[in-house]
C-alpha cells in the first residue's frame, strides 16, 4: 500500500470522525436528570440590579406592582450567544410574578461585564436554564429556558423553549412540552403523570426528537418508566411571546 493511500484512509477516518462529532446528538431534557440545585452566583444577581434593573422597571412601571423588590436571578450560564468565538454570560431572571404561572421576566447577555443584549418577556414561571452547544451550527450558543405552567385545577405543565439570542432580537426555535399531569385522553378526575426525554440532532435544520416517560412512582418518590419509541417532537402551537428589547 502507498504512501498516498495510507495519508488518504487516514484523511477519511478524521473527516469521518469530525462529520459524526458534529451530528452527535444533543439532549435537552431528561426526565432522569438531577438538575443543580444552583446555576448561579451571587455576581449574577448584582449585576442584573446594577445594569438591568432600571431599565426593567421602566418597562414594568404602568403595572405599580413590579418594581424590583421581588427580582429573583433564575439561572446563568456561560456560552458564546450574540457573538461565536466570545465569551459571554447569559443570565435569565424574574421581575415579580402577576398570576398564577404568569411572569414578568428578563433575559439578558453579558460580555465583559456590559449587557450586549436585554430583553423583557411577559411569560409563566421560569424554573431553569441551560446552554445548548449551538445547535443549529452557526457558532452561536442557543439558551434552553424551562418555564412552569402553574397549577390550573390541579394539573400542572412545563415547557422548553430553545432561544437563539442576537443584541436586539431573541428567535424561538422551538417551544416543547417537557412535563405534564394532563392525561393524554380526556378523563374526570384522573391524572397522569409523563414527561419527555427531549433530544435534537445539530444542522442547519434542526431535528427534535421526543420519548414518552410515565410515572409509576408517586409524587414524593417519581420512577420514570419509558413509553414507547422516540417520535419527533411537536412544538408546541399557538403561542406568541414577544422578547422586547430593553437595550
């Protein structure tokens, strides 16, 4: 064998490698997963306060109730999200709650210590977020954003919205039933405990994909059993959330 065949089976394996690197799959949600008791830091907070806040309550100001006293930092992670190749600091909070699993919330980028990017989003209980390692391969990090549904005669919900930030415009690229005690088929009195184990595989289209977990626990001790294939996953339809920039 050449010299030139052996350099050319050992290009191929390298491009072959790198080709399934960047389609290895991304998991968004699990159901199994223990999430961090804390994905913030004090810093996180303080900052929101001195950069953010103003501008915030300004938004906020006709409601009278929303004036920053009830401002709770929900998470923060690092990433590269306005802008590929830099460091930045993505940090969602709440501004003070209006209903029952309704809110008044911010999302905002920093980069060395300055908001590139601030939005105000009128929305339900944010609960959690994580970094999703661009997903749609453009060089810029995507911020997944876990949200509470509340209680509405007993059932409860939550959602995942994928969001692809730039300074003054937020795009949804995906908002997703994660959880639910809702049965699948109408029933009186009945609830149904399930969640789905949410997945995408990165390209320039992003493919979903969703599997049924059920509940043979309870609530103090949940046991997610899986339930059937993995299907791909329907966003949810009829929402309209605006991100208005506060920059």
């Amino acid at each position: 064998m050449s010299l030139w065949t052996v350099t050319g089976i050992f290009l191929l394996l390298i491009s072959s490698f790198a080709a399934a690197s960047a389609q290895a799959t991304i998991v968004l949600y699990d159901p199994l997963a223990k999430p961090p008791d804390v994905n913030h830091a004090d810093r996180d907070e303080q900052i929101v306060k001195e950069k953010l806040l103003a501008k915030a309550k300004a938004r906020w100001a006709e409601g009278g109730r929303c004036d920053g006293s009830s401002l709770e930092v929900i998470g923060a992670v690092d990433g590269s999200f306005t802008k590929a190749g830099v460091k930045q600091r993505a940090v969602v909070y709440e501004m003070c709650q209006t209903g029952n699993g309704f809110a008044n919330n911010g999302i905002a980028v920093f980069e060395n210590g300055e908001a590139v990017a601030h939005f105000a989003v009128e929305g339900g209980w944010n609960i959690g977020v994580s970094r999703v390692a661009d997903l749609n391969q453009n060089g810029r990090d995507e911020l997944a954003v876990e949200t509470s549904g509340g209680m509405h005669q007993g059932y409860m919900g939550a959602s995942l919205t994928i969001l692809e930030l730039m300074p003054a415009a937020a795009r949804e690229l995906g908002v997703f039933l994660v959880y639910t005690n809702e049965c699948e088929v109408q029933a009186a009195n009945k609830f149904c405990d399930r969640s789905y184990k949410l997945s995408v595989a990165p390209s320039a289209r992003p493919v979903f994909t969703a599997r049924k977990y059920l509940n043979r626990g309870d609530d103090e001790k949940p046991r997610w059993v899986v339930s059937g294939k993995p299907v791909t996953a329907k966003p949810i339809g009829g929402l309209s959330t605006k991100y208005e920039s506060l920059r």
